[in-house]
C-alpha cells in the first residue's frame, strides 16, 4: 500500500486558517494541507477516500449529511468550521441568515464529544487538552504495550469504552440540556469506530498515544504513518463501535430541566438513519426546484445508499436552528 506524503511546508495550522477552528479532527487534519477549511462534495470525499482509505460509499454519505445539515448544497460548499463570508446563505435564506458550518451545536456536531465540550457549558469547537488529558490517563491504564512505543500505548477498544463512558457522566453531570438521543449517541460512540480504523497506522494497525497526539492535538500526519490496507466501510467502523459500547452501555435520552437523565424508548436497526435524513435535515429542503431540487436528492440518495435496507426518509427537521 503506497504511503501518503505531505510534506512538512504544504501544512498549515489550523489556527491560522481564515474559517477558524475545526470540529472533526480528520477533517481538520485533511483541510490543513493546502485547503482553505472550505470546500466542494467532491474534494471532501476525495479527502477522505485517498487520505485515509475511507469506503465510498461512507465518505459520501457523510459529507452528504454534513451539506445538508450545514452546508450550502446549492454553491456545493461546506465550512468545517464556522460561518464564513465565503459561503453565502440558501436562496431566500431559507434555512436562516447563514450556513453555519459543521462546528455549530446541534445537526451535525453534539454533546459528549471527545475531545469539545457540549455547548451549554463550554467550548464545543475548539480543540479541549483537559479531555484529551483524561482520554490519556485511562489509555495509561488499560492500553496495549508496544515494543516501539512503549507500556500501556497503544489505544484499544477498552480505553475508549471507558473514556466514553466517563465524558457521558461528565455531561450528564454538569449540562442539564443534555440531549444524547439515538442519533447523536450512536454518531458519538462513532468517533470510536473511526478513531480506531482510520487513525491507527496501517503498517500494523495499531494507534499509538504518539499518533493519536499528532492527528487529535496537532492536526498533522505523524512520521511514517500509512492508511489502511483496505477500504474502511460503515460495517467495519460499526463492528469496533458495538465493541467499545457494549463493554460500557449508556441507554439513549436527555437531561430533564432538573438534571434528570430521562431515556428514549426502544430503537431499531433504521433509528440513526431516520436521525440523520429525517430528524436533522431541515424540511424546507423538500420543496426546493431546479439545481438545489437536485442536489438535495443526490445528498438524500447517497445517506439512503448507506442504510438500503431502510425506507427513504423524507426531511422533517426545523429550518434555522
């Protein structure tokens, strides 16, 4: 498998990009080189499937949510940050007086994250070295030894469990608008799934501390790090993600004003699709026409290409939120 090169003068950090900080950190890692922090379907799915081995299918249905959540899919133009004056608002602004970008709260990104705080009680865009510490001190704990790396550096299944364990009783804790429903739990538990399989170094397959730094703090490809061997599909990263939650479940709900976790009922196999299409996709999009009309229904389709088994979600969510 060909290594992925980036030399060290094509990096630009993240703090010095003109859209400001970035939520995702494969993204961010990605848009730092040679990128602006805004950019076309086509380029984030090329991002992605060359940079990190990411199954098509999979990367075009996520950044289909990701311009249909906070994207302009009319320009073809998605902010990883925040709002930027280099994509302007819908036709007829629509869906609110700006294109938010994927770092704002609610839609796309949400609480429990690993490494942002929930946006009631804190910094839910930037970078938090306090959690990343925590993530730190449990895979101290219980991480795999390396010859290379050393004792107790390697991340595993189990170190993740436990971290996303803990941030959700940090939430539950301390953010009384908690909301941490089938959707955003299951995209959350994702990060874990994506972290393992698309992080790790594809020589080996393991994910050092050290590799885990450079990507998650520092923004950057480490040092002789390769992609993985094979496509990453939606099957691989759900097998490591069913992994990490079931060694530590967390039933799915919301924070009651009084600071009460209050769990959803039961869910099944199509519940985060109906999340992503239907609940979080604004339902002024369905009665859009012409070009916007179809890139809608190209975005839908590739979501849709991800859960075949379930019925086509139509968009129910609430315009500019």
């Amino acid at each position: 498998m060909p290594r992925i090169e980036h030399p060290r003068e094509s990096w630009v950090s993240p703090t010095k990009v003109s859209e400001g900080p970035r939520s995702c950190p494969k993204l961010s890692l990605k848009l730092c080189m040679n990128y602006s922090g805004v950019a076309s379907f086509e380029q984030i799915v090329n991002a992605t499937t060359h940079g990190f081995n990411m199954d098509y299918d999979l990367a075009s249905g996520l950044t289909a949510f990701g311009f249909l959540s906070r994207g302009n899919p009319y320009i073809n133009k998605l902010s990883i940050g925040l709002d930027t004056p280099l994509i302007p608002p819908l036709p007829g602004k629509i869906d609110g007086p700006k294109t938010r970008g994927l770092g704002a709260h609610g839609r796309f990104e949400g609480d429990v994250s690993m490494t942002r705080q929930d946006a009631a009680i804190g910094d839910n865009v930037n970078f938090q070295p306090e959690l990343f510490a925590e993530l730190l001190d449990i895979i101290s704990q219980v991480g795999n030894d390396s010859t290379v790396t050393g004792p107790k550096s390697i991340v595993n299944e189990e170190s993740l469990s436990l971290f996303k364990l803990k941030r959700f009783q940090e939430s539950q804790a301390s953010n009384v608008e908690l909301q941490y429903h089938i959707g955003r739990l299951l995209l959350s538990y994702g990060e874990t799934g994506f972290t393992l399989n698309f992080f790790a170094n594809g020589t080996d397959g393991t994910l050092s501390v050290p590799t885990l730094t450079s990507i998650f703090r520092d923004q950057r490809f480490p040092a002789n790090w390769h992609r993985r061997s094979s496509p990453g599909t939606i099957d691989i990263i759900g097998v490591s993600t069913t992994a990490v939650f079931q060694a530590n479940p967390v039933p799915p709900g919301a924070n009651a004003p009084n600071g009460t976790y209050i769990t959803d009922g039961a869910s099944n196999d199509c519940s985060l699709y109906t999340n992503l299409a239907q609940d979080n996709v604004p339902a002024i999009l369905v009665n859009t026409t012409g070009v916007l009309k179809n890139n809608v229904d190209f975005l839908l389709n590739a979501i849709h290409n991800l859960f075949p088994e379930c019925p086509p979600a139509v968009p129910q969510g609430a315009a500019n939120v």
